[in-house]
C-alpha cells in the first residue's frame, strides 16, 4: 500500500549551476536529470529532500524580492541528520575538499554533534548527529 511522504525542495539560488552540480556531486548527491535545465540542477539528497540549484536569473522568476548573497547575509541555515558522527565528519571533509569552506568549530555535547560548512555559493549547511538514546518519546 502506497503511504504519501511529504518532501522538502529546497531551492537556493547560486553563481555557476555546473559548478554547482559538480560540487555536490562530490559529496556523493546524485543528480536528477529529468529536472535538470541550463540554468537548474535538481539535487537529490534523500527521497524526501530535494535541493534545487537555479542561477540568479531563473531564481528570480519565483519572486519580487532581492535575492540575498548569503556570503555577507544569513537566509537560510540548511540542517541534515546524520546516523553517526563518523558521518558527520565524513560529509563535512568532502565538502571542504569539493571547495566549500568551514565557518565554525565543530559542536560536541556528548549525545549530539555537528559540524558547518558553507558550499560554493556560501548557503550554510549543518549536518548533525543525535543519539537516538537521548531522544525522548
């Protein structure tokens, strides 16, 4: 039996959609290529999340407001789980080594850990472990 799972497609505006793609890519994402335009990349991070890379000019087809530069303003603080710390770091070491940048230490409490970087563009992603002990029902 069919059960409907909502989705998220997150759609961030950036410089070069190839270099983009690439960037991504490199961090083990696939992308879908039957949403896939000049001048947009559809990411597939899970099942459920979907980052859409679109250039400036295509961006501003879905809005009247000015487009941020996340290098010098905050719009967005994207946050993915990880299952382990292992894959916190693991992420967050391809990321830098695909050009992103670290923008701060990593943050260790014991039952959760997460690390920050920022991609090409400067959109910061989180990814964050949890002990799933510490989760209360």
């Amino acid at each position: 039996m069919y059960q409907y799972q909502q989705m998220i497609f997150v759609n961030l505006a950036v410089n070069d959609v190839d270099t983009s793609k690439k960037f991504f890519t490199e961090l083990g994402y696939t992308i879908n290529p039957q949403f896939t335009t000049d001048d947009c990349a559809c990411v597939v991070i899970s099942d459920t999340i979907i980052a859409m890379l679109l250039s400036k000019q295509r961006y501003a087809d879905f809005t009247k407001k000015e487009i941020a530069d996340p290098t010098k303003t905050s719009e967005v603080l994207l946050c993915l789980s990880a299952e382990s710390r292992e894959e916190v770091d693991e992420l967050c070491d391809k990321a830098l080594a695909a050009g992103g940048s670290g923008t701060r230490e990593a943050q260790d409490h014991g039952f959760m850990y997460g690390r920050t970087f920022d991609d090409l563009d400067g959109h910061t992603w989180e990814v964050m472990w949890m002990d799933p002990a510490a989760v209360q029902s």
